[in-house]
C-alpha cells in the first residue's frame, strides 16, 4: 500500500503477551549460553510490556547473543522472499558490529516491540526497510554499547579505551579481545542507553553492500522449512471442499458413510461455507473431501459478500466501463474541464485490466493446536502476526493474549498473506483442532486456493486529453472505475477516493497544468485484495499507455514529451535519462534485430511506494504473440541497503508484471472462477523471460520501497511496444486475449 | 511396498495409486519436495526417477517400486547435484525459495545427461515455474554449474 495511513490506524489490540514467548524459547534449544534476553524474568518483561514500550528500542526483544557470538535475530518483518532478513542482518549487524554471515534471523512473534510500521506492524507496502531502517540501527547501536559497558566492567577499563571489531569487543593498547558471547549475559543485565551514535555513511561495511541471502544454501538444498512443511505430534491432517460461490453452505451429503469408510479417516466434519475431512494423511483427506457430495445451499438474503450466482468477468467489465460520470475527485490542479472545452484537439480512451490471483507457489496452509493450558498455538502464512493473532482469538473465543502465532518463512508474498477472512484457512483449522481435540494441520490444495484466493480488482480507467495547437497536452482527466482493496479492508469513507483505486493515475509528475483525476465507486462483487503493487498494477498501464496516445496524437515522441513534461522534475528526468542510457540511447523503432526480428522499444515511468522506477521492453511479434526479449529498468529508492537484492526484486517484479500483462485473467461465470489450476491460468513460464537490465540510481531522497515498484512500469512499456509494431493502440490486457496474426511486418 | 530412496529402502503401507510427493512428505517426512500444483503443471515437487527430472505429484508410488529414487535431502550426495547447489548460492537464485528443490532436481537431471548443455538444452529442460521470477538467475546457475 502507498497509503500507510489505514496500517497506521489499525494498531492491534491483542498483544500484551511480551517479548518472551515461552513456548517458542522451547524451539531455539542448543546453544546453552546466552543471551541478551533471557536474564529479562518473564514477569518482568509483561508488566513492561502492558506499559508504553517504545517499538524497536529494547535489545532483549529482538537480539540473542549466542556463547559462539553469533546472533539470532526476531525480524518485526517476515521473509517471502523479498530478502528482509537480510536486509535486518546488513542493518543491525552494521551498527552492532556482527557480520551479518553469523545472524540467524527469524519471525518475531506477536508483541508491542515490533510494531515497526507506523505504530503497526505489517510486512507489505514495500515498507520493512524504509520504516525502521533508523530504529534498527539504533538497536544495533544500542547493544554494542551494551557490550562495550560490559567489557569496561570486566576489565576495569573505560568505554574510551575500547573498541570493537566483528563478533568481539577489543582493547588496542594491550591486544586483548573478548568475543561478544562471553558479555552477552553481563550485558544483558544494562539499561539499555539512549543516545548512540551512528556509523558514518563512508564507514558502511555491510549497508549498501551486495551482501549474500542467509537463506540462499537452505532455499538450494530442500532444507528452508514453510508453514506446509512443519509437523506437531499427535497431529490429524485436514482437506476442505469449499462451496462452489461464496456465501453458499454445505446442505445434504449423500454419500457420507461411503466416505466416511476411506482409508485413513478420522472424521468428516461441516464447516461454515465447507466440508472438511480429518485422515492420517492429507492425500487420503483430499481423497475423501473431493469423494464428498455435497448438496450447497444458495446463500441466506443478506449474507455478507455472498457471490451472486449471475456473476461474470464480463458482465461486470462491461458495466464497469459504461458507470457514466466524473467521479470524486482525488487529483485536481488548474481547469481540466474548461481547457478541453478549449483544446485544440481531444483524445480519449477507456482501459480496463482483469482479475488476477497471487499464484503464490506455496498453497496455503495451517496448523492449529489447543494447548493443555488453555492456549492455542497456530502456526500460519501471514504478514501481520498481531492481526492474526486477534481474529484467531475472535475465532476461537479467547483472549488475545492466549493466541500464540508462529510466522514461517512464505512461499511467496505478492500480497496473499493479508488477513483475509475468507482466504485463509486457519479459522478452519482452528475449529477443526477443537472438534477432533488434536492438533490438525490443514492444507488448501492449489484448486481450493483457486476458488478462495483474494483477487486484484478489475479495473476500468476513462481518460480524456486536451492538446494544444503544438501536440502537446495541456489538459488531462481521468476517472477510475471500480473498487480498491485498501477501502475494501481498512473501511471505506463514502465521500473520499480510496487511494489504492487511483495510485497510478493519480500522482503523477509530469507537467501537464490542467487536470483532474476522480473516481466512481463501484462495488466489487469479488473479495478483493492486495497484489503487488496494489492499485499500480493496472493504474500506471492505464495511464502511461494513453500517455503514449496523447504523444502519438500530437505527433510527439513518447520518450521525448516524458522528458519535456519532467523539464522541472530533475530526479524523474534524470532517472528517465538514466533508462535510456542502460538501454544504449533510446529509439522507439520499429526496427530489424540482428535475428531479423522486427523490434520496438516502449518505455514508461511509475512513483510506486517512495521509489522512483523508469522501464524500457524491447518486444517483437512472433506467431501473433508478444515477445518480450529485454527489459530495462532505472529505480530511485533515494538510497539502499543491497544492490544485489535490489536487483532480484526487479527482476521478480518485471516478471510478474511481464506475467500480467502478457497471460493473466480470471474468468468467472456463473459466480464461479473457470480455472482452478495453473493449467488454466498460465503464469510466466521461464521461455517467457526477457533478459533485464538494472541500474540503482541513489539520488539521496528520502528512502523508498523495493519490493514492488519494478513492477508497474512493465506492463506499459510493453504495450507501448507492441503498439508500435501492431499499428494499434492495446488497452486492454493480458495481450494474449489478442489474434496479432498477421502484424509481425 | 518397498522404495528405495536416497540409496535408503522403505516399507510403506499406502494405496498403490497415492502420488510419490505425499509419501515422501507425509509418509517419510521428507519437506524438501514440495507440493505447488498437484497436476504436473508448476515443478515445485521434481525428483529423480534412475536420474530423470520426475514431477512427483502425478506419479503413483507403485510405479516407482523397483527404481531408485532421488530427492533434494540427498542433493548434495551428488556429483552433479552438488555442483549445481554450489552454483544456486553463487548466483544468490533463490527468492522466496519454495520452487528451487525442483528447479535444483531439473538441473542436476540435466547435467547428468547433458553435462555441457546448450541454451537450447537449458531452456528444453528447465521448464519449472518461478512465481518470484527467477529465470535468469536460474539460467545463469546451469551455465556457471555446467563449467564446473
């Protein structure tokens, strides 16, 4: 999300439990000494916590001091890929001075210390780095002082004479050197100081370094453990058949005794809007639950978010496009309206962009156990542990405080990992493990995860430009049509435009002095949700491609009136300039390859998420398809903390963009989705991959995200492109749904 | 039913149609393999039948008795796999991680019957989805592992 505000506002409620999970410590055994968290008494640790704790400022949360002297590190952020607990081992290892090679990292669980973002705690929004990059170096910061008070006692030295090389504290004038492990316990016992100084920027060994993943051997070797792969004694395995369209309940199941008689069955079990089947394996508990049938009931009137029977991807495109109006208006600057009454020429165009699902490799799964003393221990995908931790309790009718949440590593992130009721299947899991009274670990096969995945919204965009007597653009307005996720699930005001909607076309930089950007509500009968890069998914296509319109129309160069209307803007012309030359000098074509191909090149700009990104895609035509062969990418996060991770996350990002653009879309009819596998709804095969080229451009702005913001200028570019050689304007994708037969020239 | 995986023999008692990848995860607790798509569609549970790139989700367990059966726990075990893991945490591959068991079994099968492929044969071979879009990476890992 590029709005914080709704994460900021949505500070959990249930998170009173203090750092010191015990039940977790059980888990991290081995290593005997420690430690600078344990000496903290549990006791102590809860009436501190239940009092105002600044997030991020106690060492003891967060760092364990092993006796070998290396770190185990609680990340507030969990990892999916995108290299955060790296990012964190780079951060405060820089300060603490401890190469980041000897952190181990893992997810925090549920507490006020990590409540990093905004008073919140949330890993999305490209935000992890950006939002405590301070903060953690402080702590880092904070407990080498620690470390250092520590040694100066041991050795009746003072502080001055101290000082420290990675993993261990030294005193110059005599050659004695004391490794971290050894003070970690003494260390532990000090207040934690308030003013630490911070690392010049020239003295960074590890900030800014292309550091390597820590988890790049166990991601090689099988050995990376996600939520689907762990295991709990005694546990039962679970499998659901989920009603058809949302809203519907399971009525009649006509052949139950037959099921129930299956190899390995435990129990059959109802569930709101599913079945449910418990074996000693979970094939055999698919097995049974596919085997199930089950008579759905239509939805009671008023059920919440119930799928209309009648609904379809089409249908609702269509209407989409002809909701007459302007809209509220979000974006205004100067008289839209009278200069186009006034312009020299008009171009207009309406876009739309369909459904997508997160296609996230890992298929969502859950583990719930009730424990002896009254407590429930879930471990689940997620991304925001206290706001799982509060609906599960809400699930389960127990207090928060006695909801204990593990955060594995996620098979993939992309935004599925939202607390979205109807997506996930812990609450499932949770009544299931109370039913049997034995822990149940569940698992959506990838066609339940088709039918329940959340969805990037459909979305429509209406523009109209006014240019003047020179080609150029002199009046812009736009309305987007549709429903962002944002409103969806942080409440929506009826009278003001829900920035995920209009994030794209809104907040643009070029100087065009007469515009207006409004929205049109329109309620989507779909649960929607984040995908990466939220309303910039589609919003940057939309505009940066009638963009490309508006040149063409004024016999302007695309590339060239970019530059023009950036004239004042040095940063976004820079970076624009920047692309080009990765790109060796920009040419729009066509033109011959060396293959013989005929190429075009398009190019696109987008400001997603505190980061500045320009893109460039070379494409061809072959046997009526595009074909991407290379994409070029400038980013600005103003400054970094890995170039190397920097680099994977845009080529991840030009990848799923590069998927939406040329191959994904969800098709309902009947109120049900047509595709319920990847054979159905292709994603970006590897023959799909364009080579991608990356320059980190650090302009010293303020700090941006990295996650998502390769991602929105890929699928204008590309159009661009493929525009160029087709002759016609695209404005609608994925591009596969096009016969371009016969235009390869 | 008698397996004989990672040069180790296992009775299992499960149906003869159950797919290989849920007796290796659930029957022997072998994680490694994961589970994407279930219809031999993403890659993600790719292991070694006698050295084949294999997708275990669509495979019945009766037709694996009697072979030898390879899964990424003993990756390193192997020549070829060795080289191409070191090769995977030299190009930093791995995003979110969750396909590259697979993308590592389809390279090591390669190597070990291609051992200086072509770009062609690299492409031919290592078909496997990345949702985190790790193609280039993972090209660039064959090509520096096939040298090695």
């Amino acid at each position: 999300m590029n709005d914080m505000t709704p994460v900021r506002n949505h500070r959990s409620t249930g998170s009173d439990d203090g750092p010191l999970n015990i039940s977790r410590r059980g888990f991290l055994g081995g290593a005997a000494a420690l430690i600078l968290s344990v000496t903290v008494p549990v006791g102590r640790a809860r009436a501190q916590a239940a009092a105002t704790v600044a997030p991020g400022t106690r060492v003891n949360a967060f760092l364990e001091i092993r006796s070998d002297s290396t770190v185990l590190f609680r990340s507030a952020f969990i990892e999916g890929g995108q290299g955060i607990f790296t990012a964190m081992a780079q951060i405060v290892g820089e300060e603490l001075d401890v190469d980041p090679v000897n952190f181990t990292v893992e997810g925090a669980p549920p507490g006020p210390d990590y409540l990093l973002t905004g008073g919140g705690r949330f890993t999305g929004g490209s935000m992890s780095v950006r939002m405590s990059y301070e903060t953690m170096r402080k702590l880092g910061a904070s407990a080498r002082q620690m470390l250092l008070q520590a040694a100066a006692a041991r050795l009746g030295l003072s502080i001055s004479e101290l000082s420290t090389e990675p993993g261990r504290v030294v005193h110059a004038a005599s050659g004695r050197a004391i490794p971290y492990g050894e003070l970690a316990d003494a260390a532990a016992a000090l207040s934690v100081p308030t003013d630490v100084v911070l690392r010049g920027r020239a003295d960074f060994r590890w900030i800014g370094k292309p550091v390597a993943r820590l988890d790049a051997r166990d991601k090689s070797t099988g050995r990376a453990h996600y939520a689907i792969d762990l295991k709990v004694d005694g546990m039962l395995h679970a499998a659901v058949q989920h009603s058809p369209r949302l809203g519907g309940e399971p009525g009649a199941l006509t052949n139950e005794a037959e099921v129930q008689a299956m190899p390995g069955m435990h129990s059959i079990h109802r569930l709101p809007g599913a079945v449910a089947v418990l074996a000693d394996s979970w094939w055999r508990a698919r097995r049974a639950v596919e085997a199930l049938q089950v008579t759905w009931t239509e939805p009671a009137a008023a059920t919440p978010r119930a799928m209309p029977a009648d609904f379809s991807s089409e249908t609702h495109k269509a209407m989409l496009k002809s909701t007459p109006g302007d809209g509220v208006a979000y974006e205004q600057e100067g008289d839209a309206a009278g200069t186009l009454a006034g312009a020299a020429r008009i171009v207009e165009a309406t876009y739309d962009a369909p459904y997508l699902v997160h296609g996230q490799l890992e298929p969502p799964s859950a583990i719930a156990r009730w424990n002896a003393d009254g407590t429930l221990e879930l471990w689940i995908p997620n991304q925001a542990p206290e706001m799982f931790q509060a609906e599960a309790a809400m699930v389960a009718g127990i207090e928060p405080g006695k909801v204990i949440i593990h955060s594995p590593m996620l098979g993939g992130f992309f935004g599925r990992h939202f607390l979205y009721q109807t997506a996930n299947p812990f609450p499932q899991a949770i009544l299931l493990a109370k039913a049997a009274g034995r822990p149940v670990k569940l698992i959506w096969s990838r066609e339940e995860e088709f039918l329940r995945d959340t969805l990037r919204p459909m979305g429509v965009a209406r523009f109209r430009a006014g240019l003047d007597g020179d080609g150029l653009p002199v009046a812009l307005d736009a309305v987007a049509v549709g429903e962002g996720p944002t409103g969806r699930w942080f409440g929506r005001q009826p009278d003001k435009v829900d920035s995920s909607a209009v994030e794209g076309i809104a907040g643009k930089l070029y100087a065009i002095a007469n515009r207006r950007v409004g929205q049109i509500h329109v309620d989507d009968p779909a649960i929607i949700g984040f995908w990466r890069s939220v309303g910039h998914s589609m919003n940057d296509f939309f505009y940066e491609t009638f963009f490309d319109e508006m040149a063409d129309a004024g016999q302007q160069d695309p590339y060239e009136l970019r530059l023009r209307l950036l004239a004042d803007s040095p940063r976004h012309s820079n970076l624009l300039q920047a692309v080009a030359d990765l790109a060796g000098g920009w040419k729009r074509g066509p033109y011959a390859a060396e293959d013989g191909s005929r190429r075009a090149r398009g190019v696109a700009m987008a400001s997603p998420f505190g980061s500045e990104v320009a893109t460039i895609a070379e494409v061809s035509l072959r046997d009526g398809e595009v074909v991407v062969h290379q994409v070029w990418v400038a980013i600005d996060p103003g400054s970094i903390v890995n170039p190397a991770i920097i680099e994977a996350q845009v080529n991840s990002a030009v990848a799923l963009g590069l998927s939406s653009a040329l191959l994904e879309e969800v098709v309902y009819v009947d109120g049900m989705p047509q595709a319920r596998n990847f054979d159905g709804y292709p994603i970006l095969p590897p023959d799909h991959m364009p080579r991608v080229h990356v320059r980190i451009v650090e302009s010293g702005e303020p700090m941006g995200g990295i996650g998502e913001p390769g991602l929105p200028g890929v699928p204008p570019a590309v159009v661009n492109a493929a525009s160029v050689l087709t002759g016609q304007r695209i404005r609608s994708l994925p591009l596969s749904k096009l016969d371009l037969k016969g235009m390869e020239g | 039913m008698e397996l004989t995986i990672n040069g180790s023999t296992f009775q299992v008692d499960v149906e003869p149609d159950t797919p290989l990848l849920w007796v290796v995860r659930d029957t022997l607790g072998m994680t490694g393999t994961k589970y994407g798509c279930g219809v031999a569609q993403c890659g993600a549970c790719t292991v070694l039948i006698d050295g084949q790139a294999t997708r275990s989700c669509v495979t019945t367990v009766d037709s694996v008795v009697g072979t030898a059966i390879t899964t990424i726990e003993a990756i390193e075990q192997d020549t070829e796999g060795r080289k191409v893991v070191e090769a995977w945490v030299a190009n930093q591959v791995p995003q979110c991680g969750y396909c590259q068991s697979g993308q590592v079994m389809a390279a090591t099968a390669l190597l070990k019957q291609t051992p200086q492929p072509s770009e062609d044969d690299i492409a031919g071979a290592m078909v496997n989805l990345c949702r985190c879009g790790t193609y280039n990476a993972i090209s660039a890992a064959v090509r520096q592992a096939a040298q090695a």
